[in-house]
C-alpha cells in the first residue's frame, strides 16, 4: 500500500488518507497471502464447504457490516473538496485567523443533500437541499451546516423529531419516500404555524433545483462573530452560486426521477472531473443591534430572513470545489459535521433552534460512526495540530506516548512529556451572554416561546408576494399538488386558513385548484403585517445567467450536416458548455458526406430533461424515420414543454410538427448556434402560459 496523500497531525505522526492497492497482491486482512480469490475451500470437488475456510468467513464478514446507519435526516448527500479563499479581511469582526488577511486559503470539503429521502433515493424530489461545508482551518475545523433557503420550519429544537417524523415515509405504510405530499406532513404544517415561510420556500422553485451548482446556501441562523478585543458582531452567512441560481420545472424535477436517479450527483462529478469547477462567493450580512430592535421580528427566529435590501450581503469568500471524491463511504458516508464546530472568533447566539443543534450533531455522529473517536476518520480529522488528553475509546487510531494522561501534572519537571496546556490567549473563549438585541438579560429559567417569535404569517407574505407572476404560479401549482395528496380533509381545511393570512389570492387560487370553498381564515396570534417586498428573495427578477456550466444535447441522424454540429459544439465550448451528441444508436452515425462519428449518447438514454437545451441537426430522410420513434418525439414535446430552446435543421420540421412544437422566439435555425447558446440558461417563459394550465 502506497500513501498518496498525507495529512500531518503535528505530532510528527502521519495519517495515510488514501490509498493505492496498484500491483499489488492480495491477502486477507491480517496481510496472509490469499492463493485464489474465486472459490471457497470445501471438501471434494463438490462437497460441503469447510468451516476451516478462514478466508472466506473474513470475507463475508466484512461484507457483512460494509453498512453504517444512513442519517435520520439528509441521508443522501453528494460531496466535493475544494479550497476557500479570503477575498476581504475582516479582523474587525473576527478574531479568526482565517479571516485575517485577504488571499488567506484553506481546504475544504462540501456535502449537499436532500432532506426526506434515504440514502438510495433520488436526487430531484420537491425538497430543500442541506448546504454543509467543512473548512479545515489553521485553528480547528470550523462545520457551516446550512440549508439551500434563509429559513427552517420551526423556532425550537423541541420540535425537530416531529417534524421529521412527519415528512419522513408514514410509520404504519413505509411510505412515501423521499417527498412531503402526504398526510402526516401537512397535518404538522397545518398544525404549526411557524412552518409556514419554509413551507413557501418548499413549494417555490427553490425546492427542485436545476442542479447543486445552481443554488444559493444559507447559514440561517444568526451567529456571531468575535473579534480581538472580544467584542462580538451578529452575522448570518449566505452562499452565492457564481453560476447563478436556477431552478427545474416541477415536470422536469418528476421525469428526472425515472430519467436519471443520480441527475445531481452525477451533475456536480462529471462538471469537477472535467474542470468546470463550481464556485460560492461567501457573504455576511452584518446586524446592527439597534436596526434589529425595530423590525417586526426577532434575528433570533431562524423562521425569519433579514432581506438583502435592508443588510445587504458583504462579500469575505469564495469557494472552489475541484477535487472529486475518491472514495464514497469513507468520504461522503463518514463525514461528520457539527455546527458545534467553530474556531476562536465565531460563536453562537442564543436562537433555540441552534443551541438544540449544538447537542445532536456530536450525538448523532456517535450512534452513525460508532465510536467518539470519529474525529480520527481522515474526512473528519483537523489539518492543523490536535492535542489533548481523550485516550482509549473504539477504535483509537494513535498510540499516544508517555504516561502524561491527565491535566495538571509536572512530568516535564522530571524530564517526561507533560502534554499539552490551554492557551490562555489563543483559545477559545465562549462570547459573553450580551444582551446586544436589546433584549432583557435572562435571569428565569422558562419553557417559553418568546413573543418576538409569534408572527408567522409575514414573512411568507413578503417572500410569496416577492416573486414574479410566474413563480407564484409555480407555488400555487405546487400548493394544490401537495394538498390534493392529502386524504384528510380537515388538514386541507386547516392549511387553506392559514394561507388566506399569507395572501388572499394565494389562498383563492389554491382552494380554486383543488375546487374547494375557502374556509375562514385561521386565528393568528399575531396579525400580519405588509413587509415590503424583496426582489433578492426571486430568482427569476435576477438577471439570465450565462450559458457556462449548462448542457446542450444535440441528436444527430443519419445524414445530417457534419459542419453544423462542429459549429454548435464550438459554439457551447466557447461559452464553457458542455454538449452530448446523441443518435439513435450509440455506436455510429454517417453524416452526409460519409464520415462516420459515435455518438456519446443513444436516444433512448439521454431524454431531453437531462439538457438545457436542445438541437435536431437531421437530414430529410433521418428526420422522417424519427417521426416514427416514439422517444424522439417525447425527447422534443418534452423539450418544447420544459420550455427549452431548441435549434433544428430545415429537414427536420415534420419531426418537429409531430412533436408539437410549435414556432416561437426559442425556436431557432441549427444554423444559428450563437443564438441557441445563448438562451442555453434561459427558458421561454411566455411558453409556459399556452402549455401549462394556469391555477
Ligand atoms: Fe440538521 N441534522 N438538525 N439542520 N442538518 C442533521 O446530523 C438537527 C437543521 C442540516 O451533510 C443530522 O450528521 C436538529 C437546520 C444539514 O452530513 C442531525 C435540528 C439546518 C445536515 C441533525 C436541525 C440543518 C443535517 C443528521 C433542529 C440548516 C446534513 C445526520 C434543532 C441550518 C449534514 C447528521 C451532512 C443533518 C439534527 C435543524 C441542516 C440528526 C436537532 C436549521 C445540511 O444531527
């Protein structure tokens, strides 16, 4: 075995982190030489097999418990390295030596996630993507476990197992799996009001993300940060996609799920293996205490968003994913995050929901990794020195010196190692319980929702009246899916009062959309306000992203114009697209003119839901053999529903009519490559309105 990769643990001891077994030969796990990999040892040719067989039992005993727990919540994750670098210092702020100069730079290792679902299942259901990044920085690992929407759905950590009892698959039935359109879900929603503004922003666009490069993240929570002279600031932490945000559309996100289980996995590996390395700027939004004290709500209330109109998003970051994994389990599966995890100079603050999450993640990591020594798994392991006076344990990797075990002693008076000692300046120091919101100092101790917590109509008002008419529709589409899955009426009911404290029309549509009467509307305990609104909070009010990063699928017959397909592949590798080529069978294709290429793709494999855009490069005679095939046609009337642009060769018109797509701004000429690129990030949303009935 040959280390690759060595992390140092200043101990003057190495880890091996990776390994490469090339050329090698194979033993058991005790290294005894193994003679024949293929058949157990039995008595005769074919008599029973022996108990003796030790390389066999060690065999089937290890693959026995290759499995660990999945997680309760966020079971399946994709995971990337990469590297953070400081744009902006901020020592005023923090006293982390990360942030103390710009061009500053350490590793980092990001995992994204579903939430519902288990680890097998799919990656584009309707859910909210978590947005974890570990950050190995030269005084400690520091764990921002965020999420891709400002808010979560409740102000309690109280509160956390029923939610996810609730959404996870129902307890008697085993399911659904990995999707909130059920009974046991709502009823909660309907029940808590406080799930509302993250109900929202699950039944928005924001819950079927186009792909994990395409997403904003959040921190959420206020959190401080501490500076040299202890004097600490509220921050909360965002992510900004460089590529932009954007999202899939809800039939998409549904075809996906048959089309390709793995459509965001493979997305984020395949764009890092082949250099288009995705990229977050990071930003805080700084909190003046005396602006806080005036909004109707409390920065403490991680069900709340503080809007970048009124504190704008300071750019301090940016990070760089450019290393796949190597190996799934013992990076993805093993990784272990803690919001727990900071280092001297960012603290916590008082939101109930991140003092619970302060217990469970070390907690839940014990019961997955098996041991309190999960820290030693390379993944999890700081990449600066660690020390300390934690012996023994399961499965204990070091083998520490010395007879130092304890804290005080004077062995290094006696000429021993003594071990280590608290730095009484460098360490951490836990931020003193200011009361820099204003708010009274506690001094009881209460099972109390603060009342600044009780508005929870608001903010949802605010974030769906900040969206264009077509997101809205998009969350009343959503709302009367969800809703229509729902076999309790009574919790329809329930769910249609609260929305008419959101908004009327909201409410109307939806009830409208599932033909029901308006209920009268629920009793809230706090009566809402009218925020104003929040261009930030849609993304369809931001600016078309560019094209770079996106995929463009071009199927190819038989006979078609070789120099057209070189000029759409230049054209998208220009602007740092990919492209797949696509024929009716893989292995070749004869353009006109007689020259043979292969294809990367068949038809059949790659429906037009895993491109973002499309192009029918055919001859006559290709085109009219397509008219017959049922997937070439479903790949463009999909392709036209999803609102996508699509270039075409003049040949190819009757097989574009029979799919239904009809002429408009996004259908273009093959011949005109430039164009079709650059709607490649966009979509004809003036399409949708004669293809989707409107709710
Ligand atoms: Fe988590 N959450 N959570 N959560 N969470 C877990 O930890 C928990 C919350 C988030 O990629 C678990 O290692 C409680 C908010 C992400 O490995 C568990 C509460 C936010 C991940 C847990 C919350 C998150 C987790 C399950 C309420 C966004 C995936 C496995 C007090 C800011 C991390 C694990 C990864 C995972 C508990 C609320 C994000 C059980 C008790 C709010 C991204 O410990």
């Amino acid at each position: 075995m040959t280390a690759a990769f060595t992390a140092t643990r200043g101990n003057g001891d190495e880890l091996q982190e990776t390994v490469s077994d090339a050329g090698t030969r194979l033993t058991t796990n005790m290294g005894i030489p193994v003679s024949d990999n293929q058949n157990s040892l039995r008595l005769g040719a074919r008599g029973p097999t022996l108990l003796e067989d030790f390389v066999l039992r060690e065999k089937i005993f290890h693959f026995d418990h290759e499995r660990i727990p999945e997680r309760i919540v966020h079971a399946r994750g994709s995971v990337a390295h990469g590297t953070f670098e400081v744009t902006k210092a901020i020592p005023e702020l923090t006293r982390a030596a990360l942030f103390q100069k710009a061009g500053n730079s350490c590793d980092v290792f990001a995992r994204f996630s579903t939430v519902a679902g288990g680890a097998g299942s799919v990656d584009t259901p309707r859910d909210i993507r978590g947005f974890a990044v570990k950050f190995y920085t030269p005084e400690g690992n520091w764990d921002l476990v965020g999420n891709n929407t400002p808010v979560f759905f409740i102000q309690d950590a109280m509160k956390f197992p029923d939610l996810v009892h609730s959404v996870k698959m129902e307890a008697d039935r085993g399911y659904p799996q990995a999707a909130s359109a059920h009974d046991t879900f709502w009823d909660f929603v309907s029940l808590m009001p406080e799930t509302l503004h993250n109900v929202m922003w699950a039944m928005s666009d924001r819950a079927i993300p186009r792909s994990l490069r395409f997403m904003e993240g959040f921190g959420i929570h206020t959190f401080r940060m501490v500076n040299a002279e202890g004097k600490s600031t509220f921050v909360r932490f965002h992510w900004k996609p460089r590529l932009g945000v954007q999202s899939l559309l809800w039939d998409e996100s549904a075809k996906l799920q048959g089309a390709d289980n793995d459509y965001h996995r493979r997305d984020l590996f395949e764009a890092i293996a082949e250099g288009g390395f995705p990229q977050w700027d990071l930003g805080i939004q700084v909190i003046d205490p005396a602006w806080a004290e005036k909004q109707p709500y409390d920065v403490l209330d991680a069900t709340k968003l503080i809007p970048e109109e009124e504190v704008p998003v300071q750019l301090i970051g940016t990070m760089t994913l450019n290393r796949n994994v190597d190996n799934h389990f013992a990076e993805n599966e093993q990784v272990a995050f803690c919001p727990s995890n900071v280092p001297p100079g960012i603290d916590f603050s008082d939101d109930p929901l991140l003092q619970g999450r302060l217990f469970s993640y070390l907690d839940t990591q014990k019961s997955r990794l098996g041991t309190a020594n999960f820290h030693q798994i390379p993944i999890n392991a700081p990449r600066c020195p660690m020390h300390n006076f934690q012996r023994d344990g399961m499965m204990q990797m070091q083998i520490p010196k010395g007879r130092a075990s304890y804290e005080p002693n004077s062995l290094d008076k006696a000429g021993e190692v003594g071990g280590p000692r608290a730095d009484t300046r460098g360490g951490f120091i836990t931020a003193r319980p200011v009361t820099d919101l204003g708010r009274e100092a506690p001094t009881e101790k209460l099972r109390i929702r603060a009342e600044t917590f009780a508005d929870h109509y608001s903010q949802p008002r605010m974030f769906f009246r900040s969206l264009t008419d077509v997101e809205q529709g998009h969350v009343v589409s959503a709302l009367v899916f969800e809703l229509s899955k729902v076999a309790l009426m009574h919790v329809r009911e329930t769910v249609l009062s609260h929305l008419r404290n959101i908004d009327e029309t909201l409410a109307q549509r939806v009830a409208d959309g599932m033909a029901m009467a308006l209920p009268a509307a629920a009793e809230a305990a706090v009566a809402p306000v009218d925020l104003p609104v929040s261009d930030k909070l849609s993304i369809l009010k931001q600016p078309v992203p560019a094209p770079k990063g996106r995929k463009l699928g071009i199927l190819v017959t038989d006979g078609a114009d070789g120099a057209v397909v070189d000029a759409l592949k230049a054209a998208a590798k220009a602007a740092e697209a990919s492209v797949m080529v696509l024929a009716p069978k893989v292995g070749a294709v004869k353009l006109a003119g007689g020259t043979e290429i292969a294809a990367d793709a068949q038809l059949d494999g790659a429906p037009s839901v895993t491109f973002d855009a499309l192009a029918v490069v055919a001859s006559a005679e290709g085109a009219d053999q397509l008219t017959r095939h049922k997937k070439a046609l479903d790949w463009l009337s999909d392709g036209f529903a999803h609102l996508k642009a699509i270039a075409h060769t003049a040949e190819a018109q009757p097989l574009l009519d029979k799919a239904g797509v009809s002429k408009d701004d996004f259908v273009l000429d093959a011949g005109n490559a430039q164009g079709l690129i650059a709607k490649l990030a966009d979509r004809n949303w003036d399409r949708e309105k004669t293809i989707w009935p409107a709710l």
